[in-house]
C-alpha cells in the first residue's frame, strides 16, 4: 500500500473521507483527485484496513436517510423542535417560514388557538 494512503488512516483523514463521501462524491474522486492515488490502490487498502473500508462506504444517500430517521423518531416522539424541522421541509408550502401563505396559516392558527381559550372574544 503507498504511503499517500497510510496517511489518510489518521481519525481526522477517516473523517474528511467520510465527509467527502457524505457530500457525493464517488470512491474514483476522493482516491484521483483528493487522495491522489488509483481507485485500484485505495480499493486494495480499503480491504486491509476496516476503518477506511467504513469510511468510503458512507454515501450521501444512506447518511441522509440515517438523519431523516432520526428526525422523523425525535418528531414522532413528541420533539416540538424536531416537529417544526420536520414540516418545514417536508411541506414548505405549507409550513415554511419564507411562505406568506404560511404566514397567514399560522396566524389564523393562533388567533383560532386564542378564540378557543377566550371565548368572551368571539364574535
């Protein structure tokens, strides 16, 4: 195995592999351009080394589907803050904090929320 490989099984190189990877990047790219080594060398040095071979097999794919379900868990539990998180970006039209529609959504929420705890302001 070359040693431009070797240096990259430091905790901080097994860290910027995995980011890489999490950003879409291909195993071609991180070990071409990044890395500067062939696909061939790294794939050799992934099989010997567990850590590296853990690392490269991040993708953008499974590392987004990893936080949409723990999200979706701390949503489903009852985690206001994960709650909004979650409809924010999965019903921005509706919820998202840029919409005007949303806007006005959430007032008449609230003033609808404020009529049924004061009935003495209903009209």
């Amino acid at each position: 195995m070359q040693n431009k490989v070797k240096n990259w099984l430091c905790d901080e190189g097994l860290a910027l592999i995995m980011a890489w990877r999490r950003d879409g990047k291909t195993k071609k790219e991180v070990a071409d351009k990044l890395i500067g080594v062939s696909l061939a060398t790294l794939e050799k040095a992934s099989k010997a080394h567990e850590d590296l071979r853990m690392a490269l097999a991040t993708s953008k794919e499974g590392a987004d589907a990893l936080i949409e379900n723990v999200v979706f868990d701390k949503a489903s539990a009852g985690d206001l803050k994960a709650s909004e998180f979650w409809l924010k970006h999965r019903a921005p039209e509706k919820w998202g904090k840029h919409n005007e529609k949303s806007k006005s959504s959430q007032e008449n929420y609230i003033n609808l929320a404020d009529m049924i705890n004061n009935p003495s302001k209903r009209e």
